[in-house]
C-alpha cells in the first residue's frame, strides 16, 4: 500500500519546508498549484494567486469539484513510488474526498498571520499582497473560498511553525517518527 501525507496549512505556513524534508526521506513530491501552472502555460498567461483561482473555478465547473486531486491521485496510482507528499491541497471537499481515496495522513502546518505575511513579502513572487493589508485581506479571501477552515480541521496532526525553517524542520522531524 502506499504512503501519502499532505501538507496543507495557509499562504507562507511553511508547507514547503515540510515536504522538502519528506523528499529527503524518499517521497514524490506533488504540489497541487503545479497542475494549475501547466494550465497556465497552455494558454500563455502569467500565472498569479488571483488567476489561480480563477482558472480553478473554471476547471471545477467543467470537470468537476475534484479535478485537481483527481490528476494527483492518477500520478500517485500510476507511479511505481510508494512514498508521496501532497503539497497545497486547500479545498475542504477536495481535501476530505482524497482522504479517503488515498487514506492518507493530513499535517497542518500554520504560523501567526504577520509571519507568514513576511515570508510572503521576503518571496518576492509576482502577484503576492505588498502590505500587511493586503495580505490579511487575500488570507480571508481564500479561507472563505476554499472554506479553509473546515480544511484544517480534517488534519491528523499540527505545526506551528512561527520560529524559521530549523525550528519547523526539527518539530517536523519529530512527527514523523509517529509517521
């Protein structure tokens, strides 16, 4: 049987700190916006967090509310790997529907709202929120459209992770012994 995780958690949580240390164990990495910045490619448009969601919508509506983790759950089916991490799932339906389709483990990783604004800002990538403002405002945006906070509540484990990279690595070191 194969093992996922997901790493799910809000803009600039650390989730990618998370699942480079799972990559380093051995797991395929599948980041869910990966699937949306193809698409982006396809039609030559730059990809943003305000397209993205856009351009999600626009998938869902055409081929159902699971069209996303239904290509991750495709790759991890069609893959001879047996160790995965699923990196972004944000929907509360699609995240509740790859649960039980993959039965895998859930990790929240989360920090106070004006750290992950300063990890965000520090980024520097195209179409992020430049005030403190802004970025609380997008944060709310895309809690109620992903209904974010049911999302976090299907999480079998959590992370706050407000002190750096080295102090999430070592918390996310010592959960995965329970893994």
């Amino acid at each position: 049987m194969k093992k996922v995780i997901a790493i799910i958690g809000p803009i600039a949580s650390g989730k990618g700190t998370a699942a480079d240390f799972l990559v380093k164990k051995g797991f395929l990495q599948i980041t869910m916006s990966d699937f949306l910045r193809i698409e982006a490619r396809k039609r030559k448009i730059k990809p943003d967090r305000h397209y993205f969601r856009k351009l999600q919508a626009e998938l869902r509506r055409k081929y159902g509310a699971n069209v996303l983790v239904n290509k991750a759950i495709d790759k991890i089916k069609n893959s001879k790997k047996e160790k995965f991490v699923i990196d972004g799932l944000r929907d509360y339906r699609e995240t509740k529907y790859a649960k039980k389709k993959l039965k895998l483990k859930i990790i929240l990783i989360n920090a106070d709202p004006y750290v992950r604004f300063v990890r965000q800002r520090d980024r520097a990538r195209h179409g992020f929120s430049k005030t403190y403002h802004e970025f609380l405002h997008e944060d709310s945006k895309e809690n109620a459209i992903f209904d974010f906070h049911k999302t976090m509540r299907l999480a079998d484990y959590t992370i706050i992770s407000n002190d750096g990279k080295l102090e999430l690595y070592n918390e996310f070191k010592k959960l995965y012994k329970k893994l």
